[in-house]
C-alpha cells in the first residue's frame, strides 16, 4: 500500500519502499509465471538477470503488470493515465548473480518529459546478501551523468554505468524488500546492485510506467529500437494523442 509518506519520499529522495504490494494468488500467478518464463529462458542459454521486455514475447505479462494493486499503486503517483513502457525480470541466481552497476535508466530511454517511474517487485526477500538494489537518495534531481562503457561487460548485468568512483556510495541505501513488496524509482536516479554470492535466489520484477502525458520519441538517435516500440495504456486515456498504442 502507498502512503503519504511514500509519496512524498519520492518526491525528495527519488526512490521509496513498500513492503506490502502483492500477496495471496495475484503474487503466486505472478510468481510461477515467471519462474516458467526463467526456466525457458535460461533452458535457451540467457542469463536469468538478461529477461527484458518479456511482454513482447509473451502477453500474460501484460496482465501481470495491469494487475489492479500494481497500477492503483501507481495512479498515486502518475496520475490515471497510465503507460506501461517496459518491464524486466532480474533474477540473480543464488552464488552467481552479476552485479548491476551504478546507473541511471533514464540515458537509455527517449522519453519527453522524462515522466516515468519504476515499480521493482521482490519476487523474494531482496537483502543485502543476496544483492538488494541500492540507491542514492537524492540524486534524481542532478539531470543525466555521463556514463562509461564497463570493463569486463561479461560480468555485469549492463555495458554501460558510472564509475563508482563518481558516486558517493557513502549515501547508498539498501532497498531490503520482502517477497511481495516493493520500491518505486525515478528515472535519474543513481541505482546499482552487487553480485549475489548467497545461497537465496533473488529475483525482481522489474514495470515502468509512464503517465500518457510523457511521449515516446520514436524518431532520433534511439529509433532502431523504439520506431516501432509497443506502448500500453494499460488505464485511463490518452488525451493529448501524444503517442499510439499497441492493443493488448
Ligand atoms: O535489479 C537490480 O538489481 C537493478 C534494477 C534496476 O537497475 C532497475 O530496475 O532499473
């Protein structure tokens, strides 16, 4: 559940959590859905923390991500036009799940206003053993920081991040985040996570959101991948026809 206080963390920090979202049969269907989608893909040679966009390849997820609970979660701090943008399974197996460096989402994505949030969804307890993401609070509001190409990219989740000696790791919070519950993050803040070398899976669903006031650039230098990117008004309406829509 989102309180007022979560709101207006949000607001000043660029992340929050809640420890509560999903429970009972929702968090189950939501569960084993992705734990079958793991298998296939891990059985087709991927990396469990490599499983992005799987709505595209399989539709269940969008009901997943339009489940009532996660989108009023959402409508308290978008709005009721609601977008899904993308979604994300980051599954750190247990003694051998890759670190993600310290990044923001926003440098991937063309976004105008850069208006989106990200719900991360603890499919288990998420804890610092096992590689929790961590945060920066506060760093939201600084605007694009330039990234680097990674060395040895084998051995993280993405190729790009920011040298951890830009980043006043100092401040980082862990986001310890039981089964079921979440955090919420803006889209400059400064995230990472180190490697899970526990004996306990960690697995994270991750759903962006976008209210429909924010407009996908398809042209520009990012067009080979989002030309023909598939948006979802998963709620409410579009009432600028500042994008199109894919129709679930
Ligand atoms: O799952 C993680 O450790 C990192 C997640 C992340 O970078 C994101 O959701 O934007």
């Amino acid at each position: 559940m989102v309180t007022p206080q979560n709101l207006e963390q949000y607001a000043r920090e660029g992340y929050t959590l809640c420890p509560e979202l999903i429970g009972g049969q929702d968090l189950e269907r939501m569960t084993r859905h992705i734990e079958a989608y793991i298998d296939r893909q891990t059985a087709a040679g991927i990396r469990p923390e490599h499983l992005d966009k799987p709505h595209l390849h399989d539709a269940t997820f969008l009901d997943l991500c339009a489940m009532p609970a996660v989108l009023d979660a959402v409508e308290q701090f978008i709005g009721p036009d609601i977008v899904l943008f993308s979604c994300h399974i980051i599954c750190k197996a247990k003694g051998d799940g890759l670190e993600v460096p310290w990044h923001q989402d926003a440098i991937y994505w063309p976004l105008e206003p850069m208006e989106v949030i990200t719900l991360w969804l603890a499919i288990d307890d998420s804890t610092v053993e096992n590689g929790c993401m961590r945060v920066i609070p506060g760093t939201h509001t600084a605007g694009p920081i330039e990234h680097v190409n990674i060395e040895h990219p084998e051995t993280k989740v993405l190729h790009r991040g920011i040298p951890a000696e830009q980043v006043d790791v100092s401040r980082a919070v862990d986001c310890v985040i039981p089964r079921g519950g979440c955090s919420f993050h803006a889209p400059y803040l400064i995230h990472g996570s180190a490697p899970n070398r526990s004996t306990r899976r960690r697995c994270g669903f991750t759903m962006r959101f976008m209210p429909a006031t924010t407009r996908l650039v398809r042209e520009g230098p990012l067009s080979k991948w989002f030309k023909d990117y598939p948006l979802y008004l998963l709620r409410g309406r579009d009432s600028t026809g500042c994008n199109t829509y894919a129709l679930r």
